[in-house]
C-alpha cells in the first residue's frame, strides 16, 4: 500500500514532532540508567488519534448554542409588556446585543483554537489509554536527574522526583478503566486490573518514600519502574504494568492535592478573564441579564480550555476527571 505523503496530513507531522520532543528526553533518560525502552512500540503506541480535537468541538458548539438561546431571549423579552423592557425606557439595541454575544464567542473560539494547535503540537492526541505515557517519561527524567546529580543539587531534584511520581498514579487508574469500559469486560476482569492498578500506584508510592533514606537508589529504582510501566503499557499489558514479584499486597490511595490546585488556578484565572471580558462588554452598552448567564455559562468552558492550554488536553482530561471522582455522590472511578 502506497503512504500518503506526510505533506497532506500537517495535524498528523505536528503530532509526532510532538511526540518526538518528548520522547527523545526520556529516551536519554533511560540511557543513562541503563534501562531498555521499546521505542519502536512507543511510538506505535503514541500514533495521532483524530479523535482527539474533536473533542474541542464540544465547548465551540456548547457556546454557540448558548448565544442563540440568549438572542432568542433578549428578542422574546424586548416586546411590548416584554421580561426585559426596563420602565420608562427601551430595550438594549439589536446591533449591540449581537455584538456582545458575537464578542463572547469570538474569545471563546480563539481560546478552542488555540488549545487545538496547542494539544496537537505537544503529542496529546492519543489514544487515552496510552496517556500515561507521558507522565511515565517525566517520571524517567527525574530519576536520571537525580541518579547524575550532585548532593548539592540534589534535594531539588528529589522533590521533582517525588511529585512525578505521584502524578503517573491516577492516570494509569484513569487509562485503564477506559480500556475496560472500551471492551466491555466483566465485573470480575475489572475488579482484577484495577487492584492490580491499585498495587502498581502503591508501588510508585513505596518506592518515592525511600527517597527519604537513599535517594540515589530511590531514584534508580524509580527509573526502572517507570521504563517497565511503559513498556508495558506500550505493549499493552494492561494487567502486568509490574512483575508480581515488585508489588505489595494491597496498596491505600489518597487523593492527590496537586489535582485540585490545579483546578483552582485554572478556575480562578477563567473567572478573571470572563469578568474582564463582561466588564468590557458591559462599557459598550450590552445589558446585564445578557451578560451574567452567558459569563457563568462560558466561565466552567474557559476553565477547561486553560487547562487544556496549560497541561495538555490528556492531563486536564484527567483532572477532571479525578476531581469529579471525590465530589459526594461519587464512587471510585471504576467501570460498572
């Protein structure tokens, strides 16, 4: 079968020079621990996934449909005797409510866009269940940096270390019960891999709290483990990341914090930036009752997309995710 020349695909070559960058880090990484990479399957694993920037397409049409709902409104209300006809005077003009609402969704377009170009630039458009990948390759750098450090470097190095580890342990949770859903095994097959996820994550756990004794050996054996996840994982074994020999019998999770102040930075500059634009919006004559419900509308929109323009559309998948996950009323995210 002839390829199609790499030229008619720009969002597949943007990909995999995404790919490639991160890649090549975590490749040297595991040649200065002297652990094996199956780069080869890594790269299979990492292929573009067109479905991936359609999923920006949700919040685009979410934010058009939310326009239309306010125009109809605002022209339902703006009649005699109307909801919106302040007395004694008339109601905010056409020109101006269109323009208010074709403002809010030009910004909310060009936020889409530029989270689209961003996650196909950095490699993010996978398949998810090989998203663990990345964090497995942060996770591979920090052990090398560690293991060739200086002791004067050193106690940096090991708080990197520590946290790279905590942030591979959801997504392999995450990941894995996207497979499970994806087909459909039993309840039975389920419980299994993920208590075998469970042990995996208590393994990471174990092995980052030994940097407190000896930090280069925590960081060799950090090094392996992560190579071996993604090996694995490239390879899709699902249920064998580890060797039995190297996990514990059970393992107690705790939510990760770093999720939620994520969540919040991203929530709090969001609230910034749609209060900025309001106001603007505000100055040029567009009416309140306009304005509050489309801002607090496009305000948990914005939110993700900075996500997504900040870490990556797999990591604020993921957040999300996670965070939802210790909201009341929500079990351990497990596929029924």
């Amino acid at each position: 079968m002839t390829s199609v020349p790499s030229w008619r695909h720009p969002f597949r070559r943007l990909h995999h020079h995404g790919v490639e960058r991160k890649l090549a880090p975590a490749v040297q990484a595991a040649d200065d621990l002297g652990v094996p990479l199956d780069t080869a399957r890594i790269r299979a694993a990492l292929g573009y996934d067109p479905r991936g920037p359609a999923v920006f397409a949700f919040p685009a049409v979410l934010v058009a449909i939310l326009d239309y709902l306010m125009v109809m409104y605002n022209k339902s209300g703006c009649t005699p005797g109307g909801r919106l006809t302040p007395e004694g005077g008339a109601c905010t003009p056409w020109e101006t409510v269109w323009t208010g609402l074709l403002g809010i969704a030009g910004f909310v377009f060009l936020v889409v866009a530029a989270a689209v170009v961003t996650s196909i630039c950095g490699g993010e458009c996978v398949n998810p269940t090989y998203q663990p990948l990345y964090p497995a390759f942060g996770l591979l750098r920090a052990a090398a940096d560690l293991a060739g450090s200086d002791p004067a470097g050193r106690y940096t190095h090991t708080v990197e270390l520590s946290r790279k580890a905590a942030e591979l342990r959801q997504p392999l949770r995450v990941a894995i019960n996207h497979t499970t859903a994806t087909f459909g095994t039993g309840k039975e097959r389920k419980a299994t891999t993920n208590r075998h996820i469970e042990r995996v994550q208590g393994t990471l756990g174990l092995a980052a709290d030994d940097l407190l004794v000896n930090r280069r050996e925590a960081a060799q054996k950090l090094g392996v483990l992560a190579a071996t996840i993604t090996n694995n994982l490239a390879h899709d074994r699902f249920t064998d990341l580890l060797p039995e020999a190297s996990l514990p019998p059970m393992a107690a999770l705790e939510p990760d914090r770093l999720d939620g102040r994520r969540l919040m930075k991203a929530c709090r500059l969001a609230g910034i930036l749609v209060f900025a634009l309001a106001a603007a919006l505000g100055q040029s004559g567009v009416d309140a009752t306009i304005l509050v419900p489309a801002g607090l509308a496009v305000w948990p929109v914005v939110s993700f997309l900075l996500l997504c323009h900040r870490h990556g559309l797999a990591e604020a998948t993921r957040l999300i995710r996670s965070i939802r996950s210790l909201l009341p009323g929500n079990t351990t995210p497990t596929a029924p």
